[in-house]
C-alpha cells in the first residue's frame, strides 16, 4: 500500500512526519543517538535489509536530519552524523520512549534515558508555556501563526 504524503500540507506535524516519520527512520534515528556511525553499525543493531537501511539513510541526510562524512578512522568508508536538525528530534525519541515506557511496558521499560553523568534517570517531558508552567492538554490550542494571541 503506497504512504500518502503530507509534502502539501500546511501544518508542522505533517512535514515532521514527511520527513522522518516512517518507524525504520526513528530507529535509525535511536541509534545515531546511541553512537552508531557507519552503516555497518546500523544494519547490524537494527537487523535491517541493506536496501531498506539504504534507502531511510538517504531520505534522512536529503531532509537534512543526518549528514554524510568521510570516517575519521578511514577516508574510504563514510558515517552517518546527527546535525543540529537531528539532534533537535532527541526530545521527541525521548517522549515517544516515555509513553513506550508508561503504557506498553505499565512502568518496567527494560531501557531508561538516565543523566550520563548521575545515572539519574530524567525526568518525564511535560508540556509548558514559554514562562515555564505546566499545561495540562486542556490547555494547549493550536491556531493559525498569524492569528493574534488573546
């Protein structure tokens, strides 16, 4: 069954999604985050065929999510590396493995997202205006950017 694509529409989720919202590119996505580089790396973490990971490897460096760089280690072999655009998507693996966490696995994720330095483990992401308040859903509207605030 052939994606319908969002490309046309005007709403940030929708070009999110366009860009990085099919499952293998998240996975790919969770990887890089945990340091693989190369496509060996994610091919061999993730159980992927290599035309799969070919394909989601290049959709994510065309959308600007993953950049292309000779090794460090070799200049014949090629890895794959977050660019801000990337790294900017770490609050969303993160919620998303939150929810994973709290209604799939009732609290016992065999995985936490811990503090590098403390291994304390990070708190849940919670929605907040801009002064810092928590909003519950009831709270938050969505409206066109040119509308004037209240």
């Amino acid at each position: 069954m052939k994606r319908t694509s969002y490309s046309g529409m005007a709403c940030p989720m929708a070009q999110a999604l366009e860009r990085v919202g099919e499952w293998w590119s998240l996975l790919i996505l969770r990887e890089a985050f945990r340091g693989a580089r190369r496509f060996g790396d994610f091919e061999r973490r993730l159980g992927i065929a290599k035309n799969v990971l070919s394909a989601r490897l290049k959709r994510l460096v065309e959308a600007g999510v993953l950049e292309r760089r000779p090794s460090a280690d070799d200049a014949r072999e090629v890895e794959y590396r977050l660019t801000p655009s990337g790294k900017d998507l770490a609050p969303v693996l993160i919620a998303l493995a939150q929810w994973g966490d709290r209604w799939v696995y009732g609290g016992r994720s065999p995985v936490r997202f811990v503090n590098r330095h403390t291994g304390v483990p990070l708190a849940t992401l919670e929605l907040r205006d801009a002064d810092g308040g928590r909003l519950e859903l009831r709270d938050v509207g969505l409206r066109p950017a040119d509308a004037e605030a209240p």
